[in-house]
C-alpha cells in the first residue's frame, strides 16, 4: 500500500489490485477516520478528502493503514462479501460498436466470439467516476483487457457500451473519451427523475444481453415501454430546476435582457455525491461568490449568478437590492427614463422597477458575480443549485427573456428594497489582457509526480504555461513551448482510473497539462503531475486566455512513509 499527497485535505490511497481497493473502501466506510468526509473509489485507488485542520495526511495515513490491516485477510481470503452479491440489472445492447471489429482482433477473437463473451456472465458494479452515472463493471470474463484509444473521441453518444482495461461500462450522455466502442443500448443510466439518479449502484450485478436474441428484443420492449411512461410523467410536471418565480408565490423581480456569453446560477456545490458519479461543481470564484452574498445580506451559500466575460443586462422588475463581484469592468445603471446613476462593483446596489444594470467586458479577471438580496429562487438538484457544465445538472444557462425570481423577500439586513452593507475592497492581483508577467500559483507535487522525469519537473517549475482558448469550467488547458515528458518506465504505461481533485493538473499524453476546476470528472485516467493550493484556486477561475501561469512547488513531492 503506498500513500500519495495530493494537496491539502486530501489522500491518495494505493492498493495492489481491485478486491483489496473495495475491501478498504468498504472497511472504511462502515468506520472512516475522524475527519474524512468523502472517499473516491477508482480501479486500484481510493482518493481520500478529509478536514486538514482536524489532521494532517501522515496522520491520516496512519490511521488508514491500521484499518486495512483489519480489513486484509477478508480481501485475502477469496470469499466476496455478502453485500457483493446485489441486484442484477439486464441491459439489452445492440452489438455494432465502432471498436467491434478491432477489439476482436487484438484479443484474438471473432466479433461473435466478443460479444458472446461479453454476455455470458454478470458483471458488478466496483465503483462510479467520470461522469453521473458512469459505473465501472469488474468481474467479466478474464480475455476482456483492452487498452484504451491512443487518440479519444471528441464526442461519444449517450449509451454507448464500451471498454477500457479490464472494466466494461456505458456512457450515460454524450462526452469525450478514450473507451473502445463495442455496443449501444438505449437503457437510460441516469435520470434525475429516478432515486437515485444513477441506474447502477456499487455491489449490483449488470447481465448484457444481446439485443439481436429473442430475450434481448423483449427485454428492449420492456425498458422501451418503461422509457415512454417515465416519458409521459416528466412532461406533465414542471422543470423545477430553472430559476424563475421568487419563493412563497412571489412574482420575478428581475428579467434578463442579455446572457452574454455565459450566465450560470451557481452556490458552493454539491459535495458528498461521489457514489452517484457526481462532484461538487459550484462557484469557481468562491471568494468573489461569498463577497457578493456577505454584499446584500444573504446566507452565505444563497444562489448567485455567475457571468462570464461581459455582456449581461438586467432589468429590474420591481424593488430589489444587488451586488456584483469578481472581475473588474464597467457597470453601468440607468433608470427607466436612460438616466445614468453611480454605480461600483463591490459595493450594494438598491434598484427600482424598470431599472437596468449592465457589465461590460472585464479590465482585469474574466468571471464576475452578481448577488440579490433574498438569493435567486431555484429548486435545488441532489441538494445543489449549482450548475455542472460537464454534468449537464443543475438549472440551464440563463436566456434573454428569462425572468428571474429570489428565494425569500426578507433577509438579516431587513427589507429587500434598502441597501445596509459597507463597500468591499476588489481583489488586487487580477491579470489584465495584455499582462506580460506571469500568474504564479503555488502547488503541492504529487500524487504521480514520479511518473515524469526530473526534468520534466524542473520544467514544470521554470517555464511558463499560458492559458489557451480550449479553456472552460472544466479546466485550464495549458500549453507550454515544451511539453512534459514521462519517466522512462512509465512511457506508453496505462494509469487504471483514479479520482481526481479540484486543482489537479493532469497530463495527457501530449505533455500539455490540464488544471482542473469545478466541473471536473470525478476520476481520470492520465497522471496527476500536482495540485493547485486552495489558496490560489479562485484566482485560477478569473485567468483569460493568454494568461501566462508560472508553478511555484510547496514542497518536493515525497510519497509518506509509516515508521
């Protein structure tokens, strides 16, 4: 077993093979340290996310390994536990997978012979990761260990059955991905109308079926069937997740006149949705998101607007109080009659009906803010009103016309129509288009810092990476004049699927690292060379294209070892 830093308030736990990972999982579940407050499982890890300032990560570890070695004679044994055995769930699958025919010919097999032996026994479900829904099947039959595509698709369809190592699995919505294609199934792996959401759940048992069979075209009638009720119910009901009427019946109190390029309603996330495929997403910018509700007197983690670049206009429909944040630019305020009124970010702003407020294009930073007394009404998604750009969860980006209502009409600073806040200070250290220095961030190495050579890590510190346009909620893609290189043990290796952390940088195969933000997967397959400090994560959100980013190390990497 070793253990890996991430960063801080967060492990990476590794075990030899997959029934110790899920022993330990298990064993840790039923009992977890103090302090822990998620465990992500993956194919040979379990990525641990604990309070820091309840222990440290040697004391963690310590703690860890007491428990596994508790838990490794039952993993050893070779008798599964009894919660292994679990439900069994039929998908029907239609055979005719991009990947087929080349699948079969690296295992040295017929396309009839892959797919026979795709169904002949159940799988189970290990664990779930990438995206919502996603679950990882183990346990097919020992000839499936396929590597993953040297280059990933763009865009794989939602319920596409595919392979990748020894795991087998389906694509919930459409996504890039590295997987071999081998099938499609038009069973739905998540639905937000179903509890839980994901179809799969971890210990349950997944019995493909080949749809081109008499028990495979009944079963597809079945979940067809099935697919047209849940069908007729949704669309009766109302989508309770877009942000729309204030709370208590109350009428909007603002109306969006212009989205500009992308205007999100956002809260502090979701987190503790691991078992589902699901991470936390929420506000990039968190300081700049509690700045803006401290303004105007809300609950700290009411729902927000987050805007990107500039371009946004509202109008206020009535009495309302608000605040924005974040990036510096213009905001402008007029009256009905076109009156221009003073108007600052950082500072409480008290509208009145027919009003409108306008940003304009940031001078420095990329993501502003914007708070209302009372909080943006919007019917929370698996406790979140955050929405998760990769995840497709959460209410939909903002449209013109859109008319926007608040959680409640009162708040801590009393009517929503008074303004009872002091100005905040901007955040001085936003770049500025055109900025010739570099952005320094501080990271932690780890947790596969040893994948790459030292100087690919020397590199990693000295040169500087600029932000490129590709760049989104996801993560920062980075390019640099020279790309990182693995450690020559580890080129051409395969890293089994692990978790992932907010901050992570990830290198793909082309050495140009990806820093992941709030939207990002929950498990990953390329190594995770370091982690951005929580302290520089919020200026990482506000970084335009063309930003050039330096790394500055806190610390060499150094995996802990227990005494």
């Amino acid at each position: 077993m070793r253990f890996l830093p991430v960063t801080a308030g967060a492990l990476l736990v590794e075990l030899p093979d997959l029934p110790r990972t899920l022993a330990l999982l298990r064993a840790l579940q039923a009992g977890p340290p103090e302090g822990v407050t998620e465990v992500i499982p993956a194919a040979r890890t379990l990525l641990i996310h604990y309070e820091p300032w309840r222990l440290d990560d040697a004391q963690l570890a310590a703690a860890v390994a007491a428990i596994a070695q508790k838990a490794q004679s039952a993993a050893e044994s070779g008798a599964p536990p009894e919660e292994a055995a679990g439900a069994l769930v039929q998908i029907p699958v239609r055979y005719d997978g991009e990947d087929l025919a080349e699948v079969a010919a690296h295992l040295g097999l017929s396309a009839a012979q892959v797919i026979a032996r795709h169904t002949a026994q159940p799988w189970q479900v290990a664990f779930a990761g990438f995206a919502p829904g996603f679950a990882y099947l183990s346990g097919g039959d020992a000839v499936f260990d396929v590597p993953r595509r040297a280059s990933p698709r763009t865009r794989i369809p939602p319920g596409a059955v595919a392979l990748a190592g020894r795991f087998s699995g389906v694509y919930p919505r459409a996504s890039p991905g590295g997987w071999q294609l081998i099938g499609q199934t038009e069973v739905p792996m998540w639905d937000l109308a179903r509890t839980p959401p994901a179809l799969l759940q971890p210990g349950q048992r997944v019995q493909f079926v080949d749809a081109a069979t008499e028990v495979g075209r009944e079963l597809l009638e079945r979940w067809r069937a099935s697919s047209r009720c849940a069908v007729a119910a949704s669309s009766s009901a109302p989508d309770s997740s877009a942000p729309g009427g204030g709370g208590d019946g109350e009428a909007p109190v603002l109306e969006v006149l212009a989205p500009g390029l992308q205007a999100l309603v956002q809260d502090l996330g979701r987190p503790g949705q691991a078992g589902q495929g699901v991470s936390a997403s929420g506000a990039l910018d968190r300081g700049a998101f509690l700045a803006a509700n401290r303004l105007v007197g809300n609950h700290f983690n009411a729902p927000a607007l987050e805007l990107l670049h500039g371009g946004f206009t509202v109008r206020a429909l009535g009495p309302a109080v608000v605040a924005v944040t974040g990036a510096e630019g213009p905001l402008t305020l007029r009256r009905q009659d076109g009156a221009a009124l003073p108007a600052a970010r950082h500072a409480p702003l008290a509208l009145q009906a027919g009003d409108t407020l306008a940003l304009g294009a940031p001078e420095a930073g990329l993501r502003s803010y914007l708070a209302a007394r009372g909080g943006f009404a919007a019917q929370p998604v698996l406790g979140s009103c955050a929405s998760d750009t990769l995840a497709g969860i959460g209410p939909a980006p903002l449209a013109a016309g859109q008319r926007l209502g608040l959680g409640r009409r009162e708040s801590r600073h009393g009517p929503l129509a008074s303004v009872a806040a002091h100005p905040e200070a901007a955040s001085p250290h936003l770049p500025r288009p055109g900025d010739a220095a570099a952005v320094w961030l501080d990271i932690t190495l780890g947790p596969r810092a040893d994948w790459f050579s030292p100087q690919a890590l020397a590199l990693l510190l000295e040169q500087p990476w600029q932000v490129t346009p590709q760049s989104n909620r996801v993560g920062l893609r980075l390019a640099g004049s020279q790309p990182l290189q693995r450690a020559a043990a580890f080129e051409g290796a395969e890293l089994p699927s692990e978790g992932t952390a907010l901050g992570a940088l990830q290198v793909p195969a082309n050495g140009q690292p990806v820093l992941f933000l709030a939207d990002h997967p929950l498990t990953g397959g390329y190594p995770v060379v370091g982690c951005v400090a929580a302290h520089h994560l919020d200026l990482a959100a506000q970084l335009p294209a063309g930003t050039l980013i330096r790394f500055r190390a806190q610390r060499p990497f150094q995996e802990i070892c227990l005494s």
